[in-house]
C-alpha cells in the first residue's frame, strides 16, 4: 500500500510540473461542460440560422464524447509510462518488491477507475439524450478498457515521448469509428469494425433504439474485442522493456 501511495505522489508532482499532462487530467471535465452548456447552446444557434436540428444527432455527440474520454486518459497515462521507461524507472521498479507486474496493475488500473467515473459523469450529467441503465452498464467495460489500450499502444510502438506524441495524433482518427457506425450503411460500415470506438458506438446506438439483443450482442463483441487488443499490446510492452 505504502508503494502504490509512492507512486500517486509522483504522478501528482508530474502533473502539477507538466502543464500537458495537467490538461489531460481536467479535459474530461471540459468536456462535460461543453456537453452541457456549450452544444446546447451550439445547437440553438444553429437551428435558428440555418434551420439545422443537431439534437436529432445528439447520440452521435455522445458516442464520440464517451470515446474521448477514455482516449485522452489513456494518452496522458502512454506519455507517463514513455517518461518511465526513458527515465529506467520501470527497471528499477521491476527490482523492488513492487515488481514490473505490480507497476502495471498500478498504472494501468489508474486510467480504468477513471475512466469509468469521467464516463459515468458525460453519460448522467450532459443531460443531453436520457440514458437507461442497463445501457450504460453494456458501455462503460468497453471505455474502461479503451484506456489502458491507448496506454500499451503508445508504449508498445513509441520509442520514446516524441514518438508518442506523433502517434497519440495519429489515435486521434480512431474518432471515425463512431461516425463509420452512425452514417454508413452495413454492409459497409463493418470496415469501420477494426476501430474499438466503433463497438461502444454500435451498442449505445442499439441500446438507445431499445434493441435490447443487439445490443448486448454487440457490447459483448466489442469487450471480447478490447479484451484482445488489451493483451496483445500488453505483451508487446513487455517484450519491449525486457
């Protein structure tokens, strides 16, 4: 327990000193606010100058929001595993009785717990579709995992935080699973399949028009999905820190 708080402590003065990685931490609450006060107020506007009616697109909105969320978590927790291992800090670590398994759990359950809290907020407090419970219970194993999937990417393709950043630009497209599921028609929409988002969009999307089967046809697909990439970007980070 001693160690974990060890850790907690150095990862807030690393956010307090890293004025990127602060921002990461606090982007998920920005989100919400622009959520519920800022595409309201967008889609106002919007209907009364061009007679557009974003709300009918609001479970769009929210899909994509709900794969932000986890993305921009597992992000700023990639760039501090990269600082890490640049730094040897994960070998030093791997000889202590935390050990190299212990510091894993650690950071990668970081971005899980929050992941789900951030997810939880967006999906009760936007205010902008209501959401049904048992739908939210189908997405949020999906946003939990999407996170430390971003972290071990980063860690398993980066050489260093450089690299990471490139590449974190790059997971940025991933943002078009949610839109492949929403616009285009199936079959061809199933080329958007490869993108975890689009698996979490799929079932909120089902779920949202009371497709109950579908939905959890889709929610389990998608976590087995995410549960694959998961472990082999996890053995990949391994073998590159050995």
């Amino acid at each position: 327990m001693n160690r974990t708080f060890h850790l907690i402590r150095g990862d807030l003065r690393q956010v307090t000193r890293d004025p990127m990685l602060a921002f990461y931490l606090l982007a998920p609450l920005l989100l919400l606010v622009v959520l519920r006060f800022g595409v309201p107020a967008g889609a106002m506007l919007l209907e009364g100058r061009t007679g557009f009616d974003l709300t009918v697109h609001y479970d769009l909105i929210l899909s994509i929001a709900l794969f932000l969320t986890p993305l921009i978590l597992g992000v700023m927790t990639g760039f501090l595993m990269l600082d890490e291992r640049d730094e040897k800090l994960i070998d030093y670590y791997a000889v202590t009785p935390l050990s190299k398994r212990g510091y894993l759990r650690y950071r990668l359950f970081l971005p899980v717990l929050l992941s789900v809290v951030y997810s939880v907020f967006i999906l009760t407090c936007s205010g902008l579709v209501p959401v049904r419970l048992w739908n939210m219970l189908m997405i949020l194993p999906m946003a939990a995992l999407s996170a430390p999937v971003m972290s071990l990417f980063l860690g398993a393709y980066a050489s260093n935080k450089v690299e990471g950043m490139a590449l974190s630009k790059g997971v940025g497209l991933l943002v078009f699973g949610p839109v492949i599921a929403y616009f285009i028609p199936f079959p061809i929409q199933a080329l958007g399949a490869v993108f975890p988002a689009y698996w979490s969009s799929k079932a909120y999307f089902a779920g949202s028009a009371s497709d109950l089967p579908a939905a959890l046809l889709l929610a389990a697909t998608g976590t087995l999905y995410h549960i694959l990439l998961f472990r082999m970007l996890l053995v990949r980070f391994i073998r590159k820190t050995d």
